[in-house]
C-alpha cells in the first residue's frame, strides 16, 4: 500500500478509522511468555516492559526491533502570528529549517546521539494559511491533500515514527483544536509557547476565542482540523493512520503533535491506541490534553520546544527496551534459581 | 589521589565530609552564557538544561561531556535473608553476578545501548553480614574496609559514576537504614521488593523493627550503616564521596542506592549535591526516601530491579543533553533572528 498516492476525500478518511488494524495480540503473547522467562523479578523493569509489548503490538512482531526509526519533522506558517501571539517572529520557522539542514538545531543532536533518521517536511513555509481568527485554514481539498502529504513519512521501511514540528505560532492552532474538540475556555488551552509575556498571552487567548467562536459549535474532527489547520497538524493527522496501516508505532512529541493525535482520538478513541506520547511539555494544558486522552506520558523533563525533541528521547528508550528484552538471558540460561515458594 | 590507598577510620570519614569540594561556579556560568546563545527559546530544554549545568559543575568543566561513565553495580549477601524476606533465595545474588559476567542481565544490555562501561564489585559473596535482626553488619574496622573498597569504583579517569547493586534481602537493609536515620515506623520503608507475599511483608517489616530497636535511638549516620550494613550500602558511600572529591558527578539508581546516599546526606545535606536521582523506584518508599532529601528524580518508569539500570538510562540522557548544549548552532552561527519585542 502506497497511502500517499491518492488524496482521500475527507470522508473516505473517516471511512479509513473503521478499517484500521488492531494489535498483534499473537505478539503481545510472545513478548509476554519471553519475557517472563528472562532473569529478572516479573515486572521489575515496569514501562519499558510496557513498551516492548506495545511495540510487539503496532509491529506486529513478536521479536520487536527498533532499526529504521524515523523523526519526522512538519514545518508551515501560520498567519495567525501576524497577531502578535509569538516571542518569535515568523521568519523564524524557515531559519530553523534551515537550521535542521545545517545540523545545529536541537533534534539534530538528539537524532545523532540516539541514532534516528530525521526528515524535515516543508509545508508551503512562504505561504501561511489564512488567520484562523477571521477565516478557515483550508478548503475541503487542501485539507485532504495535506493529509496525504502527511501519509508520505511512512515511507522507505520505517520500524518506529517520531512526530515533531516547526511552527512560528502553532501553540496558538493547536491550543484552538483543543479548545473545539475538548470543550472549555480558551484560556484553559493558552499557554506561553516559546515565552510570550502576558500581553501576548492575552493575545493569544484572543485568537484562539475568535477562531473557536467562528466555528459555531463545529465537534466533527475533521471539520475542526479543516477550519483551524495548521498544515503541520494535518500532514501529522495523515502520517498517525498512515503509519497504523502500515505496522509503524508512532511516537508523539509534544504539545502541537498531540494535537494531531487529538484529531485522532476525535475521530475514534481507538485509533490512537499504536501511539505513545512521549513527555509531558513544560506547555502547561498538554497535560490536561494528554489527560482527556486518558494517556500517561513516557517522560517529564520540563521539555517545551518540539521539533520531535520528547519524541527523540522517548525513542531512545523504546529501542533499549527492545534490545533488553532481546539480549537478556532466561533462568534457563543462566542457571539461576527461580522465585522461592514463599 | 587516590582515596582507597588508605582505610580511614570511621571519625576520619567524617572529617572528610567537611573538605568536600564545592559547585565549580564558573563552569556553570560558561554553560548558561553559551545556553543562552543556542538556537531555541531560553529555558525549553528544561531539565536536559538543567543535567549540563549540573555536569559542569561537578566535573569542574565548561565543557562537560560523559566520555568515560561507569555503572558500577556492588554485590553481596546478607543474614536477614535466612528470615525470607525476599522472594528469591540467597543463591541467587551469586548467580546474578555470573550472569552479569556473562552478558546476560538487564544492565549489560542497557549499558551496552548507551554505551558504558561496567563493572561489577564482589563483596564477600559466601560471608554473609550477620542477620541484622540479633547483631551489628560490622565492626568500624570492617565498615570503614568496606567504604574505602567502594571508593575504589572512582579511578581509570571516569568521568560519570552510575550506582547499582544486587543482592538478595538488600530492600529489607536499605528499609531499616531509612528508618533509623529518616525516623517513622518500619511498615513506613518496607515494599514489596523483588515481590514478596503478604507474608513476606510481616517477616520483613519484622526484620526492621528487630534491627532498628536494636540501634536504640542511634542516628549518627556512620554508625548506622556500621550496625545496619550492608556491605554493598558502604561500598557505595565510600564511591559517592570519592567521586566528589575526584570531581565525578554521580547517578543514583534506585531504592537500595539512594540508601547510602542517605546516609551520607545524614552525615551533611551538601554531600549529596553532586548526586543525580535517577528514577522514582515502583518500591514505594522510594519517594519518602526522595522527599526526605529534597530530591527530583529525573524519570519514573516503574522499575524496581536495581543493577544500575534507572541509573544507566539517566546516564544516557546526561549524555544527550551534554552533546545537545556541545554539539547546537547559536543563533548567530544559524543567522536566526531572535526573540521579538512583543
């Protein structure tokens, strides 16, 4: 299956949420019976035994392996930013796409050090969608095709997919899906993002309660995703069922690739269920997101700049635990006595 | 130096405590004005930030990097064990450090994904310390022998020191250090462990209350460890304060290493400044123990295995942090615009 090739029509996307594979519960047995066997007290390595089995699940492989990990990285503007809702200025996004390619930006650090393979997708860096505060981000047909766009990261035999972004004022789209798929008041979505001081954070909250109100009570996911974008989140919506079709877990960064997944979970609570969140973001309304998810994220650094950062971490910690449950010996093996009776 | 060569008598240890090395505070400084240079909003790293200053300021380095890091993992036995406090005979403590040497346990896989070295310390394996119940673990002679061997972990010019330990009934030890020196009741530090029965539990907390009544109110923190031992608990205090004075930062694993490092922030609160709490332990009073001394762990992932392992996985993000803050573009190099005045 090639998912990219075609640009679905956004209801045959909500027709795909009802075909999406379940897990490999022969899998999940497998890793369950070795690991049980392998000379530790059952349990004792806690999440990363969680996360061999969730990764046996989505590869469907009973002998999960982490070898062609993938960050993918979604780059776009946002015309939003004209209100003055980042510290940054939007030029900003293309400078550090051009930092990505250059080497110096964070995630290129954190993919060498763990050895992952990182793309950037640019996404019409020079033509931002309009201000969600006054008009829809998309037509029908560019949601759709951006979509696809996204589907395009599962690609070339990747075994685990990274989500990250870059996006001079994304705090503020994905703070707006929150606040229309998950209910609330603006401000309970608003945050800082790369450190805007009160006024902006006014601003912001201003944005995000024209954008919300302009949509009229609108729930349908991809009608939300539509009407607020960005670009990033939508191209992240595609590679999310994408990489469900294909047998690649995914790992979601941070507090605007959670949007994505919230776009996800919107359209059916299930259809998640192969993605691990990888932190929970210094951004303070990721945890309530994360929360309405009912997800418990891997780790909790204070991070607060995607890229696929969190991500990139928590990677680093699933192939560990693959390679542990790989490489341990059994009691058999080593010789060693099991539990005593009492 | 080297801080091994001689046994220090007990009293001399704690004159040594009063010598400790402080923070190297331009090393801190040289990491924060280069931080604020790096292409991404101040402060987004978050804790990762944090791990660089810490390195450098107990590396005494501007530049800190984890080149050589050692887990180092103290194993021995123990009396108390004879009174079935731990799911696992004592056999297996021996059996462990085999599989170990071969290859086959959880730390030799995890230090193998991030590349430390390990070593793994015998401590008297057929010489159990007496079951702490009825008798003192040590003489002062034997204690302050013990401490000094752990202060030999420190050397081969290692520049990142991981704590880990194995053996059997050593939760039962660590829970009675906890409450002689932290106070509360023996039902307070007692878990579970490598997962005992109900039981197991009554026997253990037994074990506790017998030791700790026995210490009459003692809480001078030397003499704790002397009555209470274990051996791998002294080891592991001589290897913390030895590698302050070699100017090696430290990362604590789990609930029996955080014990020695509670007993030497008994002996001063500041000694344990250039300790790194790796893990909140699924052994419930990890976290007392942790809260006791003020201590963030940096991950919490349910392990509760010990070897080193939280402590291997915390090394393996210090390294990606110190890389990260090395290895980044400044906004300069990158021709990034920076923060705008909004």
């Amino acid at each position: 299956m090639t998912p990219a090739a075609t640009v679905l029509p956004l209801d045959d996307i909500r027709a795909l949420v009802e075909t999406l594979p379940g897990p490999d519960t022969d899998a999940i047995a497998a890793v369950r019976a070795r690991d049980a066997q392998l000379t530790k007290p059952p349990g004792s390595l806690g999440r990363m035994e969680e996360l061999v089995e969730w990764l046996a699940a989505w590869q469907a492989n009973p002998r999960p392996d982490v070898r062609r990990p993938l960050v993918a990285v979604f780059a776009t503007n946002h015309g939003v930013a004209e209100r003055g809702v980042s510290a940054f200025p939007q030029d900003v996004t293309r400078q550090m796409v051009e930092n990505f390619a250059a080497g110096g930006a964070a995630i290129n650090q954190f993919c060498i050090a763990h050895d992952l393979g990182l793309k950037v997708f640019e996404l019409a860096l020079d033509l931002p969608t309009p201000d969600i505060a006054e008009a829809d981000a998309f037509d029908e047909a560019a949601c759709a095709a951006t979509i696809a766009y996204g589907m395009e990261a599962v690609a070339g035999g990747i075994d685990l997919l990274c989500l990250g972004e870059m996006g001079i004022a994304n705090t503020t789209i994905a703070a707006a899906i929150y606040n229309a798929l998950f209910g609330g008041a603006p401000e309970d979505w608003v945050g800082r993002g790369t450190g805007i001081d009160d006024e902006g954070i006014k601003r912001k909250t201003d944005a995000v309660r024209l954008a919300v109100d302009r949509l009229d009570g609108e729930r349908d996911a991809l009608e939300v995703l539509r009407r607020i974008g960005g670009r990033e989140i939508a191209a992240m919506t595609g590679a999310i069922l994408a990489a469900r079709m294909e047998h690649v877990p995914v790992i979601i960064d941070g507090f605007v690739a959670t949007a994505a997944a919230a776009v996800v979970y919107a359209l059916a609570p299930d259809a998640i269920a192969h993605c691990l969140f990888a932190h929970r973001s210094a951004e303070t309304a990721h945890d309530k997101a994360l929360n309405v998810m009912g997800q418990k994220p891997l780790l909790d650094l204070g991070l607060r700049l995607g890229e696929g950062t969190g991500a990139a971490l928590a990677a680093g910690l699933v192939r560990v635990a693959a390679r542990t449950h790989a490489g341990m010996a059994t009691f058999a093996e080593a010789g060693i006595a099991g539990k005593s009776e009492s």
